[in-house]
C-alpha cells in the first residue's frame, strides 16, 4: 500500500493514498466540520462545510484526495467565510426546538454551528422569515420533519449504496426542494422496506422513529426473528424496552437492521404477554398459581412416559433450553418423540448433507457471502425472509458478482442484473440434473476436487447419463438454453455460494434437492474455500442451534445419533451414541425410533419408516410443547387441533396465549429473548450471547428454569444448574462442536463451531483439506420423481407459500402494531394472465380450495408468480394457510411434508351490494 506524507493545519500526516482530505484528518484526531459526510457512504460535497484551503484554493475535502506535500488548512479567512454563509443558510431554514429535539446531543447541524459560533441571537435573526413545513407522521414508524431536513442526501445515498433500494430522492426545485418517494408518495405506498437505515445516519432530527424515547441503559443481545444472527442493542427505561439499534461493530450485520429488528420489538411490553399459569377447570382455562399448576404437571407426567409422550422444543429459544428440552425427552420423559418446526422447514438440508458432506450447515461466514464470484439463489427470497443475507448479495452483485436465480416467484433480487430461470414448482432436481449434465458432457468439472476429496462419483455420473437436458427443459418449463448458460455461469465462474432455503426443502423428495445442489458445489470444487459452498439460509433466530442440540429424534446434542437413525437412507455409516450419552445423563435411555413432527400429529402420513414400527392409531397421549404454535404450522391444521383435543394431558410453554395453547391443559408463562441470558446459533455456525435487557412480566419464568424445576419435582438428579453459561459447560462435555465454547470465550471472541477445545479459534470455513466427520465427501445417484400431489382440472393451480419482509410468523410480529399496518391482511398472489382468465382483479375476494380446506383472503394481481402458480403468505393464523397445504406425503430424510406443491382452486367471491 502506497503511503502519502502530507500536513494538515502544520501537523505532518501519513494516511494511503487515494484517502481524501476529511478522511485523513479525522483519522488523525482533527476535527472538520462536516453534514453531508458519512463513513458508509460515497463522497457527495453536497453541504459544503467541510471546505479547507490548499496552496490558495478551497476544495471540499470529502472530495478532494490527498496528494504528497500537500498543506492543508482546516481554518482561513477564506474557509471561514464560506464555511458560515453555508451553515447560516440552513440555519436560516432549521427549526429552533433544540432543547426539545430528540437529537439534541448528536445534532451535527448544532455541533458544526457551535464550532462556527454561530451565537443564540444570531439563530433568532436569521430564522426570522422562514416558513413552516410539513412533519410527515404517515409512516407507523419514521417521523419526517422537513423543517430540519438540511438537505445532505445521507439519506438517499443510504437508500442507494448501502441498501440498494433507491427508494427515495430529492424531488422539486428551489426552496421546495425535499426528499421524497417516487410521485412524492407516502412510504409505505413506495419499494421503501422500512429499514430505518435513513434513520440511523441522518444528521439532525429531520428523521426520528414515532414515539421516539431516550433509553436510559442499553444491553447487546442478538434479534429474535431470522437466522442471521444480526446484532441487537435494545434500549431500555422504566423497566421497559423503547428502542433497538444496530451493533456497529457487528461483522455479520455491520450495525444493519431490517424492519423487524429495528421495529419489531414491541411485542415484549404487549399487554398480552402470558403472566401467570393456567390450568382448565370445566372446560376453561383460568389462572393458578406455580405450585397448582406444577403439581398438576408432574401427577401426569409421570403416568405417560416412553412411546406416549411427545416434547416439543423451539427453535426461538436459547441454546442452552433446547439442550435441556432434548435432555429432558430421553431422561425424564423415556421419549425420542422429541420434535420442533424446523422439521416442516430445512429437516431436509440437515438430514439431507450429513450423509453426503458431513455437515448440514452454511460452510462460510455470512460476511464472505461478498467473496463469491457467483450466487446461485434457488428456493429462497432473502430479502423479504433474511434481510441482511439479502443486502450482502445485493451490494456484492453490485461490486460484480453473477447472479442466477432459480425461482417460480420473481423475488426482489430480480431487479439486480440476473439470470433467471423461471422452473415450475416441485421441478428443482429435474433442473439441477440438467445443469450437472451440462457440466458433465462439457468437461466443466473440477476432476482433481473430484478425484481427492470425494467417493461415488461414477455412480452419479451414471444417474445422469440417462437424462437429457430436453427432459430437464419440458419438466421445468425453462427453456434449455436458459439451463445450458446458467451451468456453465455457475461452473466457471468461481468461488460460487448456493443459496436456498424452504423453496428447496418443502417438498416430499426435499432431500434429493439438497442432494442435488451439494453435487452441484461437489463436482466444480466449490467446497472448502474462502466465498465457496453451500449457504442453506435458516428460518428462525435459533433453528440452527436446535438442530444442533438434538431436538429432534434421531440424535442426541451434537448429531450423535440415537435409535431410529438407521432408518433413513444412506445412514448406515454412521454409529449410536446412546452408550455415551447414558453415561453423560446418568440414566437409561430410550431404544425406540423417535417420531418427528408431522408424524404425531399425522401418524398415516406416507413417506418415511416401515408402518409397522407403530399402530396407525395415534399413539401419543401427552405432549409438553414449549414455544410452537403447532396449529398454524403443521399442515392439515384441523387434524392437529384434533389431536391435540384428543390428547390426555396437554402443556404449552410460551409467550403468548396461541392457538396451539387454547387447546391445552396447563398454560406456563415463558420469558422472551430479552429476558433472559443464553446464546443463540446463526445460519453461519456463529455461537452468540443474548442478554437479559429487562424483567419478565408477572410471574413469567425462563424456560430453563421451567424445565429444570419440573425435572427436580419429578426426582430426577442433573437439572440443578445455576445459570445458563453452567448448562453450555455440559454442552461443551458432551458435544465436539462446542467443546470449546463458554459463555466467558463468548464475551471476547466470534466463535463458529467446530470449536474443538479452549484454545480452538472456531472455524469460519467448513471442509478445509478434508470434510468434516466423514473424511471424503460422497455422492448419490439422483432421479427426479414428480410431487405427489399435481393439479388437475379441480384443482388447476399450484400454491406456493413464504414470508412477507414485514412479518416473521405471527406470535411476535402480528403484536406490533407499524407491521401490521405495513402489512395488515392476508392474500392471494396470481399472475395477471391467470387473474384475467378466472375474472378477478386486484383486490377482489376470493376463495382459495385445496383438498383438504377452503378459506376466503383477498387478490393481488402481479406478474411476478409464473403463470399457474400463485403465492400465500405464512403470517396470518385467522387465514391458516396450512389448512390448505397436505402433509400426506413426507420425506424419506427429513420427513418434512410437501408444502411447496399445493394444488388449488381460486373463485372470485361475488360480495353483496
């Protein structure tokens, strides 16, 4: 790196060159007043007040680079005079409300006016004349106040270069001149996502979030909404949370939010937060006391145990409970029907990898997504669903990486200069096949990578050579053009990531799509390198950790596998942990194949283990559900509010007072994420604390503590923990992954497991020389074989399901008030040709019938499904979107139901005069 020598007000200076002038003074400690300037931004020298003096002349130093010998003068007459002109002007046109605005102590305009010393009745005379402006309170969550706008563009350059949205700009001329949405629309009617990031860099209090509070003391945690794992500092007073900001220093979020993380807290404070047990008496759920209903708990408990108890752990909750969810199941309850949500999610990626590469997760850093020459983004729309994964692609396709699209629904990323291609849904591996064929028959491979770290390869080659790219294209309905040029972008250009999630997984050949995309990485090499791999992008805050920590059947903490495993294809290579575990946990455990989700609920469901393994009778008669609103998530929602009716004994822990929890026996009151300690597991393998920010309400308690103290009641020995870091000191004995984890390593230092001991640095790159757990990556033959449940002439359209960028679920997110205004009803996406052809426009009521259930929602009318597929989002319980959608046909891996393929009915409602 060049160095240039220069001084600055006759100090000498040594910053790179090409740094400009401003930069290299604030880098050595110098002040120059500056408004338009922002570190994470281009040079603008829209305001003018950082002007200097150079050999005579006045350049603006945001602009200007440094050159060697220069002299620069911070301060000179000349300086001075244009310096002030500028700032009186906008003082001139500033509202004189200091005291009271909200950014009083980190005003720029009042801290370059200041140092200018611009005195208090100078401020009056100069804003003598000036006119009122509007204060825009239209969005549910940014306040902006035109009469302290200074017009320095932080905003719609952040707009632009750091979200790549472009969602506002200066509009009009002359003194009207503001920044504005196209058409000088509100907000919220623009593409603006409500990021708050304008907010965050705005110099004056031109931008305020609504109801803006001052917190008195803020805690670091982690957001509690997506798999990313962004960096969270909630702001609390009086014992409540009123605000969330961005940690700057982040290295996977960089001080960014979305809109639920830096909006969606509100939740926390709602007035119907669960704050004392419940226990149904005559057919009601009324309050009781701990002791009441603990007592009731532990009666029952004890009578079902073994094949007839089902535990539910969730993937919102720390680390540290799901491994004493897991742990109670085998130990206390004699189950391996230990079970959660990601098993109607990304069971298949988990399940799917571990036989094939030996890990089933992200294999780098989400802050290396930028080192990738190329994107392959199949199955998922990160930014409505990962908004942070989203930007990273968005800013590195800027910089020039490539980008292929696989996607029925033309997600946002779409607006980025792409490839796409169009693919039916259900259609993935007959794509996939086709691009590996491409790659095969034209020598694209990487045959060293091949040769030296995997096993298999001729059998996969073989299940190719019998497929043709024309049975590829008329499967996909991609042209094979399109699957030929996007084969050879993603085996040539390299580094090259693979995104995707549950557009991939939700399928009942789910696991040979995830298949199908490791052989993709397999065959060109891209696995064990820096920007390389697979990118599996997970739905909640912790589902990464949960599948970590073995709450799911077949295995325990750490993937160590446990009865049942043997079940399922290509597994036999691996071996039962159950000895070491009985010798960890200090009791017997259980020898029976556990059940997942779908299966207790839907014993019939076809798919996955021989039938006879189990009556077909239901055979579950307690279930302990902790934080899953089970019946707004498993598919065929009335058969699951049956069971669970059915059902003996019933407890539900959580936040709220869900669906799933009207239907139980005893509801217990669960602290959230910012009231209490613990760590989270990111989508990237990133271990990290969360921290208590306030108290829980009422008598709510950690679910730590709740499942300790039933556990204790019960007369079982290894619940007595004291705190949450001594429950990771049992994860990191029992589990090589996190060996060398401690909530006091975590304080200091990123970790990303494996973190094989104390002194390991964690591993941001998975399957460096060799792969993790199997020493050589293996492939499998592949064929594509159909979705079990295609439409027909009844049912002639095909419903796919997703999130909406405003909402997560719904438990938390419907509880916030700006997303629901931003998002506020359920609805049906068609194709406009499909729209037209059935006679509905855009928002008409309609009817959407599957199978199984109909309901009524509202149209939009768009291009951006494919035509004959239309979109329903997952958020609104009133409009169950699982009600619709079949779980009888599972996985043979993940045994995750076939949710992406829903055949469907839409009718115009006619609506009554």
């Amino acid at each position: 790196m060049t160095m240039v020598n220069l001084t600055i007000d006759g100090s000498p200076v040594q910053v790179p060159e090409k740094t400009t002038i401003l930069e290299a003074a604030l880098a050595n400690g110098m002040y120059i007043p500056h408004l338009c300037h922002h570190p994470d931004l281009k040079p603008a020298g829209i305001c003018r007040v950082c002007m200097v003096e150079v050999g005579g002349q006045l350049l603006v130093s945001c602009r200007a680079a440094v050159a060697p010998g220069m002299q620069v003068k911070t301060t000179s007459p000349a300086v001075d005079k244009v310096r002030r002109a500028a700032v009186e002007l906008l003082v001139a046109d500033h509202d004189a409300d200091c005291l009271a605005c909200a950014k009083a102590d980190s005003c720029k305009l009042l801290e370059v006016s200041r140092y200018i010393g611009i005195e208090p009745d100078r401020y009056e005379m100069l804003r003598a004349h000036r006119l009122r402006k509007e204060v825009d309170e239209s969005h549910p969550f940014i306040r902006r106040d035109y009469n302290k706008c200074v017009l320095c563009g932080i905003c719609v350059r952040t707009c632009d270069e750091v979200q790549g949205v472009a969602a506002i700009d200066f509009a009009f001329r002359g003194y009207a001149t503001r920044v504005a949405a196209v058409g000088d629309r509100p907000l919220q009617e623009s593409v603006c996502e409500s990021c708050g990031e304008c907010v965050v860099r705005c110099p004056t209090g031109a931008l305020l979030p609504i109801g803006f509070e001052k917190p008195a003391r803020e805690v670091a945690t982690v957001c509690p909404y997506c798999g990313t794992g962004c960096g969270l500092i909630l702001g609390t007073r009086g014992g409540k949370i009123v605000s969330a900001r961005g940690v700057p220093d982040h290295t996977t979020s960089q001080g960014r939010l979305c809109v639920k993380g830096r909006f969606g807290w509100s939740f926390v404070n709602h007035p119907e937060r669960l704050t004392t047990p419940l226990v149904r008496k005559d057919g009601r759920l009324v309050e009781s006391s701990w002791d009441e209903a603990l007592d009731l708990i532990t009666d029952r408990f004890a009578r079902y145990r073994g094949r007839q108890a089902g535990v539910f752990g969730s993937p919102k909750t720390t680390n540290e409970e799901i491994y004493l969810t897991s742990k109670f199941a085998r130990v206390v309850m004699g189950t391996n029907n230990v079970a959660q949500v990601a098993h109607l999610c990304h069971a298949n990626t988990v399940r799917g990898l571990i036989p094939v590469t030996g890990s089933g997760a992200m294999t780098v850093p989400i802050w290396q997504i930028k080192d990738a020459a190329c994107h392959l983004v199949i199955g998922c729309n990160p930014t409505e669903a990962h908004p942070i994964v989203g930007l990273e692609v968005r800013q590195a396709v800027r910089r020039g990486t490539k980008l292929i699209i696989a996607n029925p629904y033309e997600i946002d990323l779409c607006r980025l200069p792409h490839l796409r291609l169009p693919l039916r849904p259900g259609t993935d591996v007959a794509l996939l096949m086709g691009m590996a064929k491409v790659i095969l028959e034209e020598g694209l491979l990487d045959r060293d990578f091949i040769a030296e770290r995997t096993t298999n390869f001729e059998a996969y080659a073989e299940s190719l050579r019998g497929f043709s790219l024309e049975e590829a294209a008329a499967i996909t309905g991609v042209s094979a053009e399109l699957i030929r040029e996007a084969a050879r972008l993603y085996a040539t250009t390299k580094p090259a990531l693979i995104f995707w999630s549950m557009g991939i997984t939700q399928h009942s050949h789910g696991h040979d799509n995830v298949w199908a995309l490791a052989h993709l990485a397999m065959m060109t090499g891209n696995y064990g390198k820096p920007g390389a791999g697979v990118a599996p992008l997970r739905g909640h805050n912790n589902v990464q950790g949960a599948t970590d920590l073995g709450i799911t059947p077949p295995w325990y903490p750490g993937y160590q596998f446990c009865p049942g495993y043997e079940l399922f294809p290509r597994y036999d290579k691996f071996k039962s942990s159950k000895e070491k575990f009985e010798k960890g946990w200090g009791y017997e455990l259980p020898d029976f194949p556990g059940l997942s989700t779908v299966k207790q609920f839907h014993p019939r469901a076809k798919g996955w283990g021989p039938q006879e393994m189990w009556d077909l009778e239901r055979q579950i008669k307690l279930w302990y559900i902790i934080g899953a609103d089970l019946v707004n998530a498993v598919a065929q929602a009335e058969g699951v509010k049956q069971a669970l009716q059915q059902a003996e004994f019933v407890v539900v822990q959580d936040i709220f007072l869900t669906d799933t929890a009207r239907e139980a026996d005893v509801v217990l009151p669960a602290a959230c994420f910012a009231e209490k300690d613990g760590t989270f597991t990111a989508t990237d393998r990133r271990v990290q604390l969360i921290r208590k920010a306030v108290e829980p309400p009422g008598q709510a308690r950690p679910d730590w503590q709740i499942i300790c103290e039933i556990a204790r009641r019960l007369g079982y020995r290894g619940f007595d923990f004291a705190s949450p870091a001594a429950v990771m000191d049992e994860i990191a004995s029992l589990v090589p992954a996190y060996a060398g984890i401690s909530h006091a390593r975590l304080q200091e230092e990123e970790l990303r497991w494996p973190v094989a001991s104390a002194e390991h640095p964690g591993t941001p790159v998975l399957h460096v020389g060799e792969f993790i757990r199997l020493g050589k990556a293996e492939f499998w033959p592949l064929a594509y074989t159909p979705s079990p449940e295609l439409p027909d002439a009844d049912y002639p359209l095909v419903m796919t399901t997703g999130r909406d960028l405003h909402h997560f679920h719904h438990v938390m997110t419907r509880r916030v008030k700006g997303l629901n205004d931003l998002c506020p009803e359920d609805y049906v996406e068609l194709h406009a040709q499909d729209a037209a052809a059935l006679g509905i426009a855009d928002g008409d009521q309609v009817k959407v019938s599957s199978r199984r259930a109909s309901l009524v929602t509202r149209a939009r009318v768009s291009e951006r499904p494919v035509p004959g597929v239309v979109f329903k989002p997952i958020h609104f319980g009133e409009k169950p979107t699982n009600a619709l959608t079949s779980a009888e046909h599972i996985d043979a891996v993940g045994t995750t139901p076939n949710t992406k393929v829903c055949p469907v009915r839409v009718e115009r409602v006619q609506v009554s005069a």
